[in-house]
C-alpha cells in the first residue's frame, strides 16, 4: 500500500485526497491553494506614490499663468 | 488561474513505497529516499545513485484545459567521470513505466543520457505517449533517472534538473 508524504511538512497521509486536504504546517496552505504559490511581496499591495511632486497641481498651474503673463 | 503543478518521488519496496509530493530537492545519493543528504549518502567512487522514481503532478488544473509537452534536462556541472542517465527520451520512447524498487545496481531503465540543455520536443510522457496531455488533475509517467560513476570520479560537482510543460488555457 502506498503512503502520501508531503515533502513539505514531512506528514503522512494514507491516501491521496487526505494529502490534498490537509493544511501544510510548512506552508500554512492545502497543496491546491494558489496562494500556496504566491510570494509575501506578490500578495501585498503597496500603494504607489508620486514622486517629484511638492506642489500641488493647482498651484503648478498659477505659476505658469503668472509667468506667461510676464 | 494557472494550474498548479508539483513534482512528486516515489520511495521503497513497492508493496509498502512511499509516495512523497512537492519535494524540495532531488538530491541523488547512496540512499533510497527523497531530499536526501548527499553528504551523509554520498555515491562512492565507482558506484550508481539509487534510481530516482520522480512524477509530475497537476494537483489542480485551474484555468488551464490541457497540459503537455513535457521536458526534462538537466544544466550545470556533472563531472568529468559521472554520467546522468534517465528514460526520458524525444524518440524511441520506451512508455510508461511501473514502479519497481529504486535501485543502486546499473538501471536496466534510465539507459539514456539526460539531457543538458532543454530538448526540442517532449521527452517524457503522459499516459505512455509524448504527444499525451492531462485535461484533468493527474500524474505524468514516471522519470526515471540515475547517476553513474567511474572509480575516478570525484565530488565537488553539482547540476540543477529542469521540468517544463505547457499549458493551455
């Protein structure tokens, strides 16, 4: 008879559907999850910031007016 | 979402083997057993590896209809007096394989030079054939594969072994 081991967390299962089923204590997920596959840095968002920027655009905008009416 | 895909090896006597999924490394020693520690299980000078009976895996399909096309070949350094033999193969294929127990005697079934770059066609099969595909979770066939060694060889050297498939969508 042969035995599942997940190569992962080192437990053994004795059927194939026990393996798929269990929660990996080594990567917290069950071997069908995606997330499984998905690095910490792809899973988080950061949000993006504007770089450059120390003005507002409005008053971007009133300086070039001002100067082109010099 | 892409399918997930592991790579499994088989270990034992095949009345009791084990079946160890994801493995984390296919390490090849003087022991019948998956990630192995090749220095506590080294292959004496002169000597074979035990037989690695490995499978690739599709635990789920996801978006994926159909995978195929699949590949092995390894790349790095082997050595000058060690050969890496397998069954895998682009043609005479010789089809799926049963599970034997691993051996460290001369493979009667990795007779064949592994590859060292990717191959151009497939050289390992599903359901026995190279032009199979998995339209469902499932095994590949088993590849089989075996380092040998002549008395001159020496350690030091080590090489990466590749899987690759295609997948439909």
């Amino acid at each position: 008879m042969v035995k599942h081991l997940c190569g992962q967390c080192s437990k053994k299962f004795s059927s194939l559907s026990a393996y798929l089923k269990h929660k990996c204590s080594a990567t917290e997920h069950t071997p069908a999850e995606i997330e499984h596959f998905q690095s910490p840095s792809h899973a988080a968002t950061t949000p993006i910031k504007r770089k450059g920027t120390i003005f507002p655009d409005e008053e971007i905008l009133e300086a070039i007016a001002e100067a082109r009416k010099k | 979402m892409a399918a997930i895909v592991e790579i499994d090896e088989q270990n034992g006597k095949v009345a009791s083997s084990i079946h160890t999924h994801n493995i984390a490394n296919s390490n090849m020693g003087s022991a019948d057993a998956s990630s192995l520690d090749p220095a506590k299980n080294p292959i004496a000078q002169g000597a074979n590896s035990y037989e690695k009976w490995q499978l690739i895996h599709v635990v789920s399909m996801g978006t994926a209809t159909s995978i195929s096309n699949l590949k092995v070949w390894r790349t790095g350094s082997l050595g000058a007096h060690a050969n890496h033999l397998t069954n895998a193969r682009t043609t005479s294929y010789g089809g799926a394989e049963n599970f034997t127990t691993p051996t460290n005697a001369v493979s009667t079934v990795a007779t064949q030079s592994m590859p060292t770059s990717a191959p151009t066609s497939a050289n390992l099969g599903i359901g026995g054939s190279l032009t199979g595909s998995l339209t469902s979770p499932g095994y590949s066939d088993f590849l089989v594969h075996q380092i040998q060694t002549d008395t001159s060889a020496i350690s030091g050297s080590s090489t990466s072994l590749n899987y690759s498939y295609d997948e439909t969508s």
